[in-house]
C-alpha cells in the first residue's frame, strides 16, 4: 500500500515537473507580436454616426450671479437659464410656438414659473437666455439650510411637430431641461 502511494505520488511530481518544464521553455510573445482579436481591416470599414441635420434646442444651462450685497451673506442674486441651438441647422418657427421657462422649486411646495421668454428663430450656436431676480440670505434656514432649486425648460405649443415646418422640430427632446439647486447661491456667498 505504502508502495503504491510512493509510485503515484512520484508520478505526480515527475508529471507536474515536466507540464512546467515544456511551459517554461515557450518563450512569451511580445506584446507588439500577439495578433489582436479585432480585424483591423473591419474597423475601417465602419462608417461614423452622422450629426443629424437638424435644429436641437439644448437647456444648456443655469446661472447664478450676485448682484449686489446687502450683507456677508445675503444679497439680490441673479438666476439666468441659458437655452443654445447645438444643432447643426436654424430653429425656424412662427411667433408664440416655443418659450423659455423659469421654475423655483422651494422645497415642499409646488414649482412656480418666476419667468418666462418667448423666441421665435435661433441659429446654430445661438443662445437665448431667462433670467429672474430675487432677494436671497444664505444665512437663513429658507434659503441657507433648505435653499429651491431652478429648473430651466424648453417649452413647444402641443402641434409643433404637426405644423408642417420641419425647420421647428427639435431633433432631441431629452435635452429640454436643466435644473440646479440654489445651495450653488450659498457657495457665493462664502
């Protein structure tokens, strides 16, 4: 029995001593040598996404500014949203069918529209912007401890896309709100 242990167990080690001894005497390849898993010929032949020609009206973003101090920390601040044309063509529409609007939102109640801009055209890389002042004391609880936040939206009348003017069809109506909070205001105060 014992015998039978010794021979397997020199089997295994005389085994695993010549698997290692053919590994080892494979030389790695460098890296420059191993062939990738990706055709490269493929690769050029793949075309890249075209930029849709088309007006996109971005929410691009929400501004805060101090305009003047009436205190450490309180003062009238500036609240501005900015909405850009990153499309690659002219936003072209008839009066009163798209507006800017500017919502607070104070924490437990229900969002109110502070401003509000009517637009009518907008070319690529053109902005238009809301803006809407108020009084704010960072060192209150209202504004301090629990400050609103602001929301930026792109509004259309229910039938732009129905109007027969394709030049008025946002192309990307995931991008039509931004919204910030008003603890970015407490930071300008200190």
């Amino acid at each position: 029995m014992k015998r039978l242990i010794y021979t397997v167990s020199l089997g295994l080690v005389l085994g695993l001593f010549l698997l290692t001894a053919t590994y080892s005497e494979t030389p790695p390849q460098p890296k420059d040598q191993l062939k990738s898993p990706v055709d490269s010929e493929k690769l050029k032949q793949i075309k890249p996404i075209p930029v849709p020609k088309c007006p996109d009206l971005v929410a691009e973003k929400i501004e805060f500014t101090i305009v003047s101090r009436t205190g450490k920390f309180s003062g009238k601040v500036r609240i501005t949203g900015v909405v850009k044309n990153a499309g690659s063509e002219p936003y072209i529409s008839g009066p009163n069918q798209q507006a800017v609007h500017l919502y607070e939102f104070i924490p437990g109640g229900s969002p109110r529209l502070v401003a509000k801009k009517n637009f009518q055209n907008l070319n690529p890389g053109q902005q238009i912007t809301v803006t809407y002042e108020r009084n704010w004391d960072a060192a209150s609880t209202s504004e301090g401890e629990f400050p609103s936040s602001y929301r930026v939206v792109i509004v259309y009348d229910p039938d732009i896309r129905m109007d027969g003017n394709p030049k008025n069809d946002d192309c990307n109506l995931n991008n039509n709100e931004k919204e910030r909070s008003g603890a970015d205001i407490n930071r300008l105060f200190k």
